[in-house]
C-alpha cells in the first residue's frame, strides 16, 4: 500500500474484519522520487482493525512524507463472509460446477477482504493477482496482463493491470469455467446452452448505449476494459463493479416469440442502469455509506432517459417514472430520510394540490376523510382522465401508504381503487399490482375474503374492457396489463378467469395449428387451464405432448384441483410411469407444495409414501 500523509498523523487504522493479519513493514521517505530513508514500521493488530503506528523522527520537519506499506493477511471465505458468493449451476453436461464472485464490498464487505480504509470517498489504483486452480477463468477490474502457472501444474497465478483510482467497493474478482459467449471476440461469458438469439437484445442494447453515455458524460473515463458475465443463480442484481458487469442469467436473456412486453421493458431498464454506473459511478464520492443512494438515483436517471430515446414511446416514459418514484419512495420509507419537509396541516394540502389538478412530486400526500371521499368520488367518475396518468398511479400508492399506517380507512381505500375497473392504462396499473404482491401473503387467511373479493370484481371489469386475448398489433402496455390482470384473478380464484384458461387449453389441443400461446402465456394457459379440467383434457395434455415430457409440463399437470386427478397422477408414480428419476422428483415435491393442505390427498401420500418416494 502507497499512501501520502501530512506531519502530524501519528498513526492510521486500516479496517481488517475477520482478517488474521501478520505483516512485515518498510517505511520510505520520498523527496523529488529520492529515497531517503527506511525504518519498520510498527501494529497492533485485531479481528477489527490493524492500528500502524507511524515514526517522524527522520522526516526533518517536512509538510508530507510517502510511506510503502506492506501487510500480509489470511481470511476464510463462508457463506457468512460479506461481499463474497459461491454459487452452484450445472454445465451443459449436467456436471455440478462453482461460481466464485467477490464483490458487493459496501460497509464492511472491503474490510473482510483486504485491509483498507473505512471511507466511501476514498480512491486508490489496486493491483490485484489471483491464484486458483486451473480450470477456472479469472476476471477482475482491470485487463489480464499475464498468467503464470505453479510447480506441477496445481495453480495458475492471473496477473491484472493496475486499476484506474476507485473506491474499495468497487473491487470485484470472479473465477469461473464460463466460456465466451459464441464468440472469442466477444466480452461476454455465459453457458454453452444459452443461444445467442436469447442474449441479443441485451448485448444490442448495451452497444447501442455507450456512443448515448459517452455524450452525456464526456468528461468520464471509461473502463479501459468491459467484460459481462452471465451468472446462473446469481442473488444480486445490483452488483456494480468498475469494468465488470454481472448479470443473473434469468434476468438477461430473452426470447421475442415468448418472453412479454413487460419482460423486454424490465431487461432494457436493468440492463441501461448497469452501463450507466460504468460512466459515472467513479465520478462522484460520497462522504459517507449511507449516501450511496445518490449514485443509484442518477443511473436510473440517465437510464430512463436512454431508454425513453430508444423506444420514442411518451408511455414508457411514464411507466419508467412510476416505477422510479414507487422504489425511490420505498427506499426512502426504509432509511427514514424524506428529502422534502412534512406538511401537517389540511389546509395547506388544499392549497397546494387542488383535487382536479393533482400535482405531485417526490412525496406523499395524506388529506382529510373529506377530500378523500372527493377524491375517490371524482375518480370514479368519467371524468377520472383529467388527472394525468403520473398522479392517478400515485394517489393509489399514497392511499395504501397510509392504510397501512392506520392513517386511511380501509373503506376509503376501496373506493379509491374501485375506479380502476375502467382504467386502462397499465402506468396507472402498476402501483395497484405491487400492492397486491405486498398483500399477497394476507390473501391465504380467512379474514382477507372482503379484500380478496374486491379486487377480484375490479379484474373482471378490466378483463370485460380488455378481453383474455392479446391482439398481434396492440400496444405493449395494453399486452402488459392484461398479463397481470389476469395472473392476479387467477390468483385470487376467479372462476371465469380460470375458465378461460380452460377453454383455452381444450382449443390448443383440439386445434393446435388455428390457436397458439401468445409470449408469456404458458403458464397461465396451462397451469390455470388444468385447474379446472376434466380428467379427458389432463390427460391429453399427459399423452399428446411429445416425448419425453419436460419438467415445466410435469409442474403443471399438479396445478387441477381434482382430488381424482391428483390421486391418479400419484398412482403413476407408483406405478414407475415415469422413469426417470428426476421427473419423479420434480412430480412429487410440486404435488407435495401445491396440495399439502388437501387432507384427501396429504393421507393418500402417506398410505403410499414407500412406493411414492423415488429411490
């Protein structure tokens, strides 16, 4: 470690959390790049922190002075050890293989890595080597410059260039046997099996990003390189490094033909806000940790802004504010730290935001029982549409801030959200839909009925207006919003929508080349379809499919809600129907989830459960 410090420190503390630290110290006096003089240096160290106790005696009263420190620690990576990630997939051969990421070093994550310095502000060039085995792939923040392999081949030593000036959290190092992604040229590593018609529209966008951001931040430096890396099963989506981009596979990767409207949206956006960190996460310090927040409002920033060029569409600017406003708001909620002073009084609510022209910003809104009724009586209204779009979204998501606040009463709340059984813009949508997936876990309860059976009469009109069925030229949004409503009526056991879904099922294979499954529509045609049908359509879809049978299909054929069905579907596991092993595994563990409180068939599993079980 190189560091410069002023006369008059007597010592640094380095963070050194969970780290055994033992060191061997020189300390050098540096005038005009002459050195002068070298004297060890003496610690104290702890499981903490590693205290250097600095000597002035031969620095002869001059203003700065150099020091080279050089420190050598051990630590043991857990499951437990902030920053780092080991994460299990399977080859395209189906052998078990690891991911190894070290990154995410916000707060304490740096320290139980390396020694360093508790400051978010702070930069330094770090020169990073990695010693592993030799199948894996190392890659860190800067380009490789060499590797060297060990005695009798054991390890390879991957040596990196010094990096530019960055903050501790943003050191990243991953070690993988992910090869290039169809191409050697390419930067990008992911699974054989992923084809490059699903990673396409990622790597588009990120090509067609960077000639955007270099004109917004044309005084940034760039990475002198950028690899990505596509990750099976990998938790963080956020992780931002300098010069590495890390994905999680699921989220990356999209099929046009299957995937929604919905699904490209959310891809793009990750996928700009990711690159946007790349221009300027380097660029702005923050004093503290808890600022960082700062750095995430600008990326999403510039990345609506990218997005909203790309796609010319003034909805999708909406859809993107929303979705902005709805996190910012609950990031605020979460670390208590409004950005705007609170408004106590009704009379300077009234003042400022008149009922007819809801004028919002970056806070919430709480009236009184009276002009909430006024609110919701407008809204319910066929006039609802002179309030813009941004403030209808807005007012649902402050009406459920403060319900669940105890701050509204619930039967303000419903006549509120009753007008949206005639809106049909999915922006206004999309905070209801987050709140249900907030009141989801309420929905199982008996005590939910009134809840559960408000919104669902609210689907069925906006299912009435919209219809079941995706049109081929209809909006985007129109497709999005059909999409969720009609998993939310499912889910709150809507008969006609389930219904439906039969029909649909019962057409797909009676007529297959007149009735397709529009993208993103398998699940619900299928699994929803199943719930209701009788035991001739199952066993089409059991019969009829090609063989053999995925996993995905298998899953499905547990959703009926015939007890006779079920039973049967067990009989074929005892019957060993199926034969191999892992379809019997996937059968039993989704019947077990979706039916372990239906008493009929939870006793029937246990009369049978030795010739259930797959050995």
């Amino acid at each position: 470690m190189d560091f410069y410090l002023t006369n008059g420190v007597n010592y640094i503390e380095l963070n050194t959390k969970g780290l055994k630290a033992y060191y061997t110290g020189r300390i050098f006096f540096d005038y005009e790049n002459l050195h002068l003089s070298q004297k060890k240096i003496h610690g104290l160290f702890n499981n903490k922190s590693a205290f250097i106790t600095l000597d002035h005696t031969f620095t002869r009263g001059c203003e700065y002075y150099s020091y080279h420190l050089l420190m050598k620690f051990v630590g043991t990576i857990t499951d437990n050890t902030g920053g780092f990630f080991k994460i299990p997939y399977e080859n395209d051969i189906g052998e078990k293989k690891w991911i190894i990421v070290a990154g995410d070093f916000q707060g304490i994550g740096a320290q139980q890595i390396f020694p360093s310095l508790d400051e978010s502000a702070l930069r330094a060039n770090f020169t990073i080597s990695v010693t592993h085995q030799p199948n894996y792939i190392a890659l860190s923040n800067a380009k490789i410059t060499r590797t060297e392999t060990r005695e009798n081949n054991v390890a390879i030593t991957t040596y990196f260039e010094t990096t530019d000036k960055i903050s501790p959290y943003q050191v990243a190092i991953v070690l993988s046997e992910l090869p290039n992604c169809f191409d050697s040229t390419w930067r990008w590593r992911c699974r054989r099996y992923v084809q490059l018609k699903d990673i396409k529209y990622a790597q588009d966008l990120v090509e067609n990003f960077i000639p955007y951001l270099r004109t917004v931040f044309k005084n940034s430096k760039l990475p002198r390189k950028i690899d990505y890396v596509v990750i099976p099963g990998f938790k963080d989506e956020g992780l931002e490094s300098w010069g590495l981009v890390l994905y999680r596979e699921s989220l990356v990767l999209y099929d046009e033909k299957l995937d929604t409207a919905a699904r490209k949206f959310e891809l793009a956006r990750m996928v700009a806000h990711k690159m946007v960190y790349q221009f300027f996460g380097n660029l702005i310090s923050q004093s503290k940790w808890s600022d960082l927040w700062l750095n995430e409002g600008i990326a999403t920033f510039y990345a609506m802004k990218f997005l909203n060029k790309v796609y010319i569409n003034p909805q999708l600017m909406d859809l993107l504010t929303v979705q902005f406003q709805h996190e910012s708001l609950r990031l605020n909620d979460y670390y208590d730290m409004p950005l705007v002073p609170k408004i106590d009084t009704s009379s300077n609510n009234t003042t400022f935001f008149p009922l007819t022209h809801y004028v919002k910003g970056y806070y919430r809104i709480n009236y009184d029982n009276d002009n909430w009724e006024k609110l919701a009586r407008y809204l319910n209204s066929t006039e609802y549409m002179n309030i813009h779009v941004l403030n209808r979204a807005q007012i649902i998501d402050d009406a459920y801030f403060f319900l669940l606040r105890n701050k509204l009463e619930y039967s303000f709340f419903e006549q509120l959200t009753s007008y949206l059984s005639n809106e049909t813009n999915y922006v206004a949508w999309y905070p209801m839909f987050k709140i249900l997936e907030n009141m989801s876990g309420f929905f199982p309860f008996s005590n939910s009925t009134r809840v559960k059976e408000h919104f669902q009469k609210i689907l069925i009109f906006l299912l009435f207006n919209i219809g079941y069925v995706d049109l081929e030229n209809e909006s985007d949004f129109t497709k999005c919003l059909r999409h969720e409503a009609v998993k939310w009526a499912c889910v709150l056991n809507s008969q006609e929508c389930m219904a439906v879904a039969t029909s649909d099922l019962i057409r797909l294979y009676e007529k297959p080349k007149l009735h397709q499954i529009f993208p993103g529509w398998k699940e619900w045609t299928y699994c929803k379809g199943i719930m209701k049908a009788n035991n001739i359509t199952w066993n089409k879809v059991l019969n009829e499919e090609k063989k053999p049978l995925n996993n995905q299909l298998l899953e499905f054929l547990t959703c009926s809600k015939s007890d006779t069905i079920i039973i049967n579907y067990i009989n074929l596991l005892t019957s060993r129907y199926f034969t191999d092993v892992k379809q019997r595994i996937v059968i039993f563990h989704s019947i077990i989830a979706k039916h372990i409180d239906n008493d009929l068939v939870f006793k029937y599993i246990l009369q049978n459960f030795e010739k259930i079980v797959p050995r």
